[in-house]
C-alpha cells in the first residue's frame, strides 16, 4: 500500500514541531545553558513508487520545500528512483543549525531576549531562583510582566520573619494581597528554592500560601450564648459574644456544659439551661473547637441535622473531643418527623470509626436509603416541644 501524498512532511510539519519543542521550553533551556545542538528533524518523502504513481503532486511537495530559506533550513537530500520515473533527489533531513535560525522561524527573539534579561537581572539580586528560571523558561515568559514583582516578592519574604506577620505586610512596591492570590502558584515554586527548609511547611499546599510559608493566619473566632443566668464572667454583661479562639483557649468558661449547634435560628431559640453555654457550630468547622482543651472537662454535647453530613461533622469533633455526646439524632427522632423529611443534595458514604452503634446505624440507614433516597431531617425541622423535653428533661 502506498503512503498518499497527504502523509508526506511539509514545511508546515516542520513548523508545528519546532513550535511544540518551543513551548515545551527545551530550546530556551538548551540555549540558555549552552547546550545547544542542531535540530534534525527527519522527513518523510515519496518513495519511487510514490513518484511514479503521483508524479505531479510529488513536484509540488518539492516545490514546497526549494521555497524554504536555505539560510534557515538546511536540507539534506537522498536519491530515490529508477526505471519507472528516472532517478530523483528529495529532501530526507531537515537541519536548523543555529538557535537564531530558529529564533526567526517561530518570530520569537523578542521572548527570547526577554527571558534573558530576566534571567541576567535575577542573577544579580536572586542567584538562587536561576536554575529554577533555566528548567521552566516558559513559565516565567507567562509572567514576564510581574516577574521583577515576583522576585522581589520572594526577597522580602526571605529577608523577613514571617511567624509575626500577615501576608497583608508584604511591602513590596505595586504588591498587594490580591496580586500574591493571583501568583501564588509561582511564588511557592520561586520560594521553596530561595527559603531555608524551616521557614517551608510541605505539608501545607501552595493554596494556603499563609500556613506554607509560616506567616500570621486569620485566627478562628467561636460564638457563644448563656443559657441562664448568671452568664459566665467571661462574658462580661452580654448573653452572647464571639472570641477568638486561641484567647478563649487560654480562658476556660466556668460552666458545666457545652452543647454545639448547627443551625443559628435553632442556637438562638435554645431554652433557659443552667451552667450551660451553647456553641454556634458552623459545620464541619468544628474541628476549630480542637485547641479548647478544657471542654475535655466539661459536658459536651452536639445536635447537628440527621443526614450523612451530620454524623460525618459528629465524628469529626468526636476524633477530638471523645466524650461527645450526640442530641436528637436517633432513629427516633427521625421517625416522629416523616412529614419534615427532606432530601441531602450531596451525601457522603464515608467510614466513620467514631459513632456509637445506634449512631452507626442510623448512619449506615441514610447511606444505604432505607427510609427514602438522600434522606435529611434539618434540625429546625424537629419541633420545639421535643428539644424543650430534651433539653430540660
């Protein structure tokens, strides 16, 4: 079977390779670390058989490729042919051997030039950061225009503590919080490099650039209401307050216990309890509860929805906190308010090591839809008379 004309290489295969090789930032790299070799690109020509049967086009392919520059390309050639069509000479070999050559048939030395003055002016102020500038050449072109930023970004970083700072107090010139958002992907990539091992947490991704490269975070804040009166004293003359959490950790309320809440309407109608403190729980944010290590002394309690999420946010706190205990959610419950069912948009089927056995199964019956499909009962769906009964017993 013959090769058709159409698989024969042309000058615009060629092209699409060079281009792929330049995108791929290996002829910046090889240039830019003077490794540089010509670049043979093998062609595929017609056959004499080829000739023979489709002489015409086969002189137009080769026409095609005598229009190139020979000051760019460099063909080399090799007979084919014989009795049917005579003996012919077709390029078999592309050769580019210079980098400029190549530089002017992808019409890129602007991006050429600039990437190395990039690099000359990275050399002089961040002598770390040019290996990495060598091995992704094309990343810093996609971020030609802000990479001076982003080198002295990673300066001030190095030449700063960190642990008392937010990332609002980079002062950098034309930087703002916004523009270390948008970049932080790089900066990470440019700070693992110039940054000692201790000032890098690996274990955070670059998407919490903050906790990666140890800076201030926001701090966890926890709302809190009396239940009764008098309201511990750490809450001055109000009913309710939100703290931080790292303060509240350092000052454990006088209460006997903490009951932990999901729903914020149901958490501000909870009933008169004595020595009682509710938490506005907030999901799956729970978890912030962690450095309050006094509740290990004190009743704790949650009432989330009953649905998969509900017992997964359980759990969670349970893996901090074991003695937790849950409220309203038991098959019960759950079957006293058909008319309140609902459906959950996104249930989980997690394991979860942390429930108790009836917990369990009422888990394992929403996982596996033995009342109705994505079954939910919300919190605030339970009537009030039931959590008065429950609460005040």
């Amino acid at each position: 079977m013959t090769v058709p004309a159409s698989r024969w290489s042309t000058p615009a295969d060629l092209m699409t390779k060079l281009r792929r090789r330049w995108n791929s930032g290996e002829l910046l790299t090889a240039y830019a670390r003077q490794r540089w070799a010509p670049i043979v690109v093998p062609l595929r020509a017609p056959t004499a058989i080829e000739l023979a049967e489709n002489f015409g086009a086969a002189q137009d392919w080769l026409a095609a490729w005598q229009a190139i520059d020979p000051a760019l390309v460099r063909l080399e050639w090799k007979r084919v042919g014989g009795r049917l069509v005579g003996s012919n000479e077709v390029p078999h070999r592309a050769v580019i051997d210079g980098p400029d050559r190549v530089w002017t048939l992808l019409r890129v030395k602007r991006q050429v030039e600039t990437f190395l003055r990039l690099v000359d002016a990275t050399r002089s102020t961040a002598p770390a950061l040019v290996e990495w500038m060598l091995a992704e050449p094309m990343k810093v072109l996609d971020n030609e225009q802000s990479w001076i930023r982003l080198v002295e970004v990673v300066r001030w970083i190095d030449q700063h503590p960190t642990i008392d700072r937010y990332v609002r107090q980079i002062d950098v010139p034309g930087v703002d919080t916004k523009f270390i958002e948008q970049h932080r992907s790089i900066l990470a990539q440019l700070l693992d490099r110039q940054l000692t091992p201790e000032r890098v947490d690996p274990a955070q991704p670059p998407a919490r650039f903050a906790e990666r490269y140890l800076f201030r975070t926001k701090p966890a804040y926890v709302r809190l209401r009396a239940l009764a009166r008098p309201v511990p004293a750490a809450f001055g003359p109000f009913s309710e307050v939100t703290v931080r959490v790292d303060e509240l950790a350092d000052s454990p309320l006088d209460v006997a216990r903490v009951l932990v809440v999901e729903n914020e309407t149901t958490y501000l109608a909870l009933p008169s309890m004595p020595d009682t403190v509710a938490v506005f729980g907030g999901g799956y944010a729970v978890r912030a509860l962690a450095p309050l290590t006094w509740l290990h002394e004190r009743k704790l309690s949650y009432w989330g929805d009953i649905d998969t999420h509900g017992f997964a946010i359980l759990d969670r706190l349970r893996q901090v906190f074991p003695h937790t205990t849950s409220m309203l959610m038991d098959a019960e419950t759950l079957l006293r308010h058909r008319e309140h069912w609902g459906r959950e948009a996104t249930p989980v089927a997690a394991e979860l090591a942390h429930l108790t056995p009836a917990e369990s199964q009422v888990y394992r019956d929403l996982v596996a839809d033995r009342y109705a499909p994505a079954l939910r009962l919300e919190q605030e769906r339970i009537r009030f008379s039931v959590v008065e009964r429950s609460l005040t017993g």
